[in-house]
C-alpha cells in the first residue's frame, strides 16, 4: 500500500537534472551540459534517458520542435547512485527570438521499469543577432 502511494506522487523515484553551460543562446547555437541523474529510495531499472526541445506561445498549446537525444540504457540505479551524462547538441537555425509570448523550454525524461516516468524542464532564452 505505501508503495502505491509512494509511486503516485513520484516520492522516492530517481531525479534527472539538465544541467546546462548556460541559458542564453543564439539560433545555430552549441548547447553543452550534462545530464545528472541520482538514484531513489530503492533500486531502479532506468530503461532510456530522452530530451527534447519544446517551443511555449501564449494561448497555444507547446509545440514539439525536434528531439535532442534519447540514450538507451537498461541499467541498474542504485539507491541514492550519482552518475552523469554528456549532453551536446546545435539548435536549429530557424528559431524566433524569446519573448513574454515565445520561450523554448528543454524537457528531459527518465524512462524507468514498468515505463514509470520522472521529468526535468529547463528553459533557454534564444536572442537574435543584430542585422
């Protein structure tokens, strides 16, 4: 029953964090960082690591632009395990600058056993060069 409760509201799942080399970018863009993951209360099958790159307007719902990277695992988590991953990727060239009505927002999802989910966003500000 505790373990019901405990996989309901996500209390002791495994945590992903993005961490980047910075939050401000230009279209065309290299984004460097690392995935940090650290382990639940317990051992965890982690099935796969993905991420992808979301664009936000106002009134509209987000909208998928592409996937950065997904990295198949099928791995062993120990219980408060740390380990990190590279992260490398370009943004597309075609991008709108971020605005109160745009923002462009990284999202990254563990994948564990029984396809349980946990997730991290992390949002970037695109500017544009001057022409």
């Amino acid at each position: 029953m505790l373990a019901k409760l405990f996989s309901w509201v996500k209390t002791g799942f495994p945590k992903v964090d993005l961490v980047l080399s910075g939050h401000q970018f230009k279209p065309g863009d290299s984004v460097k960082g690392s995935f940090h993951v650290k382990g639940g209360l317990t051992h965890q099958t982690i099935q796969r690591l993905e991420c992808d790159l979301f664009k936000r307007e106002t009134g509209r719902k987000p909208a998928f632009i592409q996937p950065i990277t997904t990295i198949l695992m099928n791995r062993e988590l120990d219980s408060n395990e740390e380990t990190q991953y590279p992260f490398h990727f370009v943004l597309p060239e075609d991008m709108d600058q971020t605005s109160p009505d745009i923002s462009y927002v990284l999202q990254t999802k563990l994948v564990l056993g029984n396809n349980r989910k946990t997730s991290d966003s992390d949002e970037i500000q695109i500017t544009l060069l001057p022409h």
